[in-house]
C-alpha cells in the first residue's frame, strides 16, 4: 500500500475525530439521578446567571505595588482568585430555548455551578494590564468548578444536603482561557473558560452517543462580566496589597466530546486495514 492511501486513512480518521468534537448537541437525563419524574431532552446549550455576586481578589504578588506591572507592561503578573455561584436557568437548541415543561429545570429540579473554594473551584489568573489599559486575566490550575443537581426545594438557592455531583470541571490546559476587563471606571467585561469536564455518574451527559462519563468531555464557558464593583485600580495603595471587587456573570455553556488518541490511532489503523483488504481482492 502506498503512502498516498496512507495518508487518506489517516485523513478520514481526523475528519470523523474532527466531526465528533465539534458535535455541539448533547443528551442531558435525569433519570440516572432517581429524579421524578425524569426528564431527557436534547440541547446545545446552558444559560446561566449569576446567583449572588462572585467575589474577585487580585494580590499584588510581585510587590511593585501597581495593578499586573502597570500599562502596557506584561513582564510580570499578579494573582486573581474568584469564587462564586451560578445558577442554569435554560436549556438552547437551535437558537430557541428548550421549554421549561420538557427539560424539568425549575420544575423538578434546579441546577448550580459553584466555584467557591469549598464545594468547588476556586477561578485562578494571571493578571495583567495591556497597552490599552484592560486587565487580561489568564486561567491558570487550580481553576475548577463544580456542578449540582438540586432535586430539594425549588427555592433558588444551593442547598449541598439536596444535592447531587453531576460534573466535575477542571481547566483545560490544552486551551487558552482568559477574561478582558476595562480596568479604569467602565464595569464591563467578557471571558473564555475551557474546561476538562468528568462526570460522575453514567447517562446524565451524553455527546454523540458518547457517554461523558466513561469518554470525558469538554465545556467551553462563555461569561459576560457585569458590574464590576468597586472599579478595578491601577495602584493598590500599598505594596504587596489586594483588591477586592464584586462581579456578576451570565452567559452560556457548550459541552462536546474529543476522542482519546489511542482511539484515534486505532480508528486510522482499522481504516488502512479496511484499504488493505479491499487492495488485496
């Protein structure tokens, strides 16, 4: 077999890898978690708000006393840490919202992330000032969060006792995950967070047919920044110092399954065996 059919094996098996990643819709059930009744539905995507401001402290962990290293300097960073809570409000698919009496979210259930440093997270970050005076803030591990089902009262409000562990969210190193914030007055910002997403029981989320549970799976956050409040400062006002705001979020989830390698090699050798056998006869 010559290396041009190679070559196309090899190809077809990236495209099938390529298609499956980007598969945006995924299967979401409760009936794995004994919720009644059960709700199984299709979506390509969670809307969610914030519940309560998150609390953003950013350490002047280089000591010169200015915010990253000033303006349009980025030799240096300091350290961000947000902790916080959101709650999914909506369930997407195709650009119009999954009604509430088919995904059962606020009716049979209620659903949380929460990346408050104790039941998951904390969002760690490089912090720094460009040339035009935002604060880029970089995702660094540990960043992580964590996400409940919440089947006990439906009263807005994340109770751990009523709760189930559906996901587990860890940064994902492969991808970049940054936020761009006015510094200076304006409230106003916007993030991408890429998560390694586990989940811990079998059916809940499922991408393509894949299971997220025995395959993993990835989410991409994307986060609207609202008033931010206080405004974040250029000076500290001391060296080694902090600050601290309020922040709250909304915005949407996608979640997607990649193939592992070693499937993705096996999926290019079955197809050069497949070429094979059809050369041979």
């Amino acid at each position: 077999m010559n290396n041009k059919i190679i070559k196309l094996a090899v190809a077809g098996a990236l495209a099938v890898a390529a298609s499956a990643s980007s598969a945006a819709v995924f299967t979401f059930s409760t009936a794995p978690l004994g919720v009644v009744p059960a709700n199984t539905f299709n979506a390509d995507q969670i809307v969610f708000s914030s519940l309560g401001p998150s609390s953003l402290t950013i350490t002047d962990t280089n000591n010169d006393g200015l915010l990253g290293c000033g303006v349009g300097c980025n030799a240096s960073a300091d350290t961000g840490v947000e902790t916080g809570l959101v709650q999914f409000v909506n369930f997407r698919l195709g650009g119009g919202s999954v009604l509430p009496g088919i995904s059962g979210i606020d009716i049979n259930y209620q659903m949380f992330a929460v990346y408050d440093g104790i039941n998951g997270g904390p969002l760690t970050a490089d912090t720094t000032v460009n040339g035009a005076g935002d604060v880029v803030s970089i995702f660094k591990n540990p960043t992580g969060a964590r996400v409940y089902l919440d089947s006990g009262a439906l009263n807005n409000n994340f109770d751990l006792g009523t709760s189930t562990l559906i996901a587990t969210l860890t940064l994902d190193p492969t991808q970049i995950s940054n936020c761009t914030n006015p510094s200076f007055g304006a409230a106003q910002g916007t993030c991408v967070v890429n998560f390694d997403m586990t989940a811990p029981t079998a059916g809940v989320w499922n991408v393509g047919g894949t299971d997220v549970a025995t395959a993993g799976g990835k989410a991409r956050i994307d986060l609207n920044v609202d008033q931010l409040s206080p405004p974040l400062q250029l000076n500290y006002g001391a060296v080694g110092g902090t600050q601290t705001t309020s922040i709250d979020h909304d915005g949407s989830a996608r979640i997607s399954v990649v193939p592992e390698p070693t499937s993705l090699a096996l999926l290019a050798l079955g197809l050069i065996s497949v070429t094979r056998v059809r050369r041979k006869s």
